[in-house]
C-alpha cells in the first residue's frame, strides 16, 4: 500500500506506523468484568472510509491523519495531524 505523505511524497506503507483510531474511555479499576470485557475485545470495525492516525517513521517523522477505506485499503486523503 502507497501512502502519499504531504511531506515526502509517495512512500510504501511499511515506512508508517499507526496507531489506529481513537480508543474507547478506560472502565473505572472497580468496573464490573462485563466493562472490562467490553472495554479488552468490543471495537469498532468500519466498513468504508475511516480516518486513522499514522506516523511516517522512517522519513519526515510527521503524524498524519489518513482517511482509509477499510473494505479495499484505498487511500482517500491524507493531511497533516496538526493544523
């Protein structure tokens, strides 16, 4: 998969890494097991375009916002995380 990095141009995705979307909010310590059951294994899996937070490690070191279509891994955008 080709990212196109605004920084650097069109790299290959193994000089990325991500940290994927935003995690769910930590149960409290005393939650019950069905939170903390919840919490370790419940995610999201979107079909379609979803944004993810990437960092280009192995060049310009920039975090990036990708926009990615799970379905096909098509890249629809990518800009800068910050603004």
């Amino acid at each position: 998969m080709m990212i196109p990095c605004p920084f650097c141009g069109a790299r290959g995705s193994a000089e990325f890494a991500t940290v994927g979307s935003k995690p769910p909010p930590r149960p409290a310590p005393d939650a019950p097991p069905e939170a903390w059951h919840d919490y370790v294994n419940l995610r999201d899996n979107p079909a379609g375009l979803h944004d993810e937070l990437w960092q280009h490690v192995h060049g310009c070191r920039q975090w990036l916002v990708v926009t990615r279509d799970t379905r096909n891994h098509a890249i629809a955008a990518v800009k800068a995380a910050r603004a």
